[in-house]
C-alpha cells in the first residue's frame, strides 16, 4: 500500500513534456531561446518574420528529438508590438503569455551585463519556474480582445489631440506676446479678424512672415479642434446606441454625478470592460492605489502607493475623486473625507484624495457589476 501511495505521488508530479520558447522583440532583429527543460538552444531571426519563427520552432523540436504535437509554450515582455504577436501564436495553437516588464527579477549589482542574449535566457528560466510551478514569479498581462483593444483609440485618440490642442493654441498665444499682443480666444473663428485688428507694440499692424506663422498654426489648430469635436460626437452618439456591453456600462456610469463623458469612457474602455476582478484588491492594484509598506528589522515606514499597473487610470481615478467631493458632498466617501482628511491641512487632502480614489475605484467596480448605488450617492437629473 505504502509502494502505491509513492508510485502515485510520483505519477502525479512529473511534468508534462513541453518545447518552451522565451522571445527578446527588438527592432530589427528577434533573439529566440529554446528549451525542452534540461538543454538550451538560442536562435537569431529578423524582426516580425513569422516564416522564420514557425521554422526555427520545428528545427528546435528537431534539434531536442521532440515528438510531432508536442505542447508549446512561450512568452514575451509586454512592449512596443503589443498583442499581435501572442495572437498569432494562440492561433498556431502555442501557450503564449505576455509578461509585465517591471514585474521581472534582475540583479541588483551596481554593474551587471545586459544583452539580447542573456535577456531571453532570463525570460525561458523564468518561464520553466513558473511552469514549474512558481506562478509568483512574475505578473501576466491580461489580453484584451481585438474589439477591446480597437474601440480604445478612440479615448486615447481625444488625449493626443487635446495635448495638440493645447501645443497649438499655447504657441500662438506666445508668439503674439513677443510683439505686446494678446488676444485670448485664440481658437475662435474670429480669431484672425481679431489678428488684422491687433497692433504691434510700436502701433504697427502684424505683417510679414510673422502673420503667415501664426495664420498656419491656427490652421492647425483649427483641424485638430474640428477632429476633437467630432470624435466626442461619434463617441455620444455610440453611447446613445448602448449596441454593446461596454457602452451599457459607460451609459451607467454617467447616470452618478460627477461622473462625466470623460471618465467613464475611459474608466470602462481601459479598466473596468475588458477584466474580470475577483476582488477589491485586484482593482485597487491594478489602478496602483495600493500602500507600500517598508517593514525590516527596526524600521518601519510607509513609503507610499504602489504606482504599479495603469498611469492613465490612476491620474483619471484622482481627478474624478475631486469631482466626487463636489458634486456627491452627501455620499458616505465624501463624508469619509470630509472627516479624516479635510481639517488636516493641504498634504493631508492631497493623501486623503488618493485614498478616496481608491475607494471610489471600489464602489463603482460594484455599482457596474450589481447595479447598486454607492452609499449616499445620487443620479443626475437626466438619470431621474
């Protein structure tokens, strides 16, 4: 019985077979590492030939006397490429993980060396650890669908052309004040009436190559305005539609106060459509809002939030957490605030809102998923 007991344990741990691939994406050239878990193999290829990688994986299953259908996996550092490459490999049937970079080890000596080479035979070690059985070992990056990922350029496509926005309209305004000149709608139809009226600092009309400067960045100015509008036109009236599930919920979240078209286009387009929390935790992490804590011998400090996952979401967290204090000043996180936090000065207000944002981060992650109203929170008037 005792001999069964063992022969069972040891059926039970022995690891599955498996070709195992760790990519190094540069530019202009790829570094692959091979490995069928007690030899290594390294390869060059160029970059983004996918002829040579499906050859360069059967010449390894060749070279390590792998059988025909053998189990493939294989990773790569989240980056530049993005998603293309992982869903190309799932479709040729390979285990593919993209990995957070800033989630992987490295050595700590002042000097250490670094390249392509050691780079992918750090990725297959870690790859074989966490096969291995060691899940910790790093953080995998959550994949969105294709139609996830697409109907992100939209928000993303509004904050490029807002900072052009803001580059346009700031340079003229400090081209006119060389001359002692100040015109503050700069982005109105009128502006270049405006100009033809506007005299210099001597009394002299702007003339010249100076005025030829400055009617071709409002052009351009104008362009990325008329694209601005136009974007959030298409993006109100996809809302409206509600065809699809992230447009119910960014519907839903307009319906709070002080949750605009801004924020919650971008809270469920880049955080909550797409994920699946198990959690709290996991959507306090994921925004980076989560304590730090230093604890070692006799010191013991905060060292602040985690600042890990997405920026974007938690610069928009923060911001909506100051538009929660105003226009939601009855809710139970306002008067949490309110409380703990108000009377305590401007550094601790400027703690206190990143703690709100985490909570407020909270309540609507619930309020998408079981449609009830954080406590104390009202609609808006076009909700009612």
């Amino acid at each position: 019985m005792k001999y069964t007991q063992e022969t069972l344990r040891i059926q039970a741990t022995t690891k599955q077979a498996a070709l195992n691939i760790a990519f190094d994406l540069g530019n202009k050239e790829w570094k692959l590492a091979f490995s069928d878990g007690s030899r290594t193999r390294y390869v060059s290829i160029d970059a983004r030939k996918l002829y040579q990688v499906e050859r360069e994986i059967e010449r390894a299953r060749k070279h390590f006397g792998l059988a025909e259908g053998i189990k493939i996996v294989s990773c790569y550092e989240a980056g530049r490429d993005g998603f293309w490459l992982h869903r190309y490999l799932v479709r040729k049937g390979i285990e593919n993980l993209v990995v957070d970079s800033s989630s992987i080890e490295v050595n700590r000596r002042r000097r250490r060396a670094k390249t392509d080479r050691l780079d992918a035979g750090k990725l297959l070690g870690m790859l074989l650890r966490y096969y291995g059985g060691e899940q910790r070992v790093w953080s995998v990056v959550r994949v969105p669908t294709e139609q996830a990922e697409d109907v992100r350029n939209i928000g993303r496509a509004l904050d490029v052309l807002t900072a052009e926005r803001t580059m346009h309209s700031n340079r003229i305004k400090g081209l006119l004040v060389q001359q002692g000149i100040v015109i503050k709608n700069v982005i109105s139809k009128k502006f270049l009436n405006k100009l033809e009226a506007a005299c210099r600092w001597d009394g002299q009309k702007v003339s010249g190559d100076f005025k030829t400067r400055i009617v071709r960045e409002h052009e351009r100015l104008r362009m990325v305005y008329e694209q601005i509008r136009r974007l959030k036109k298409e993006r109100a009236e996809r809302v409206k539609r509600q065809d699809t599930g992230g447009m119910q919920q960014v519907a839903q979240l307009q319906k709070l106060q002080g949750i605009g078209p801004e924020s919650s286009w971008d809270l469920v387009m880049e955080f909550f459509g797409w994920r699946a929390f198990k959690n709290r935790r996991q959507v306090a992490a994921l925004a980076g809002l989560t304590p730090t804590p230093y604890d070692s011998g006799g010191v013991v400090r905060e060292q602040g939030i985690s600042k890990a996952g997405s920026r974007r979401i938690r610069t928009l967290s923060i911001e909506s957490a100051w538009c929660w204090l105003r226009f939601q000043p009855e809710s139970s996180l306002s008067r949490w605030f309110e409380e703990r936090f108000a009377k305590g000065g401007k550094r601790m207000r400027r703690i206190g809102i990143v703690a709100l944002a985490r909570r407020l981060l909270i309540e609507l992650w619930r309020y998408l998923n079981t449609g009830i109203l954080p406590p104390g929170a009202r609609l808006s008037r076009q909700a009612i």
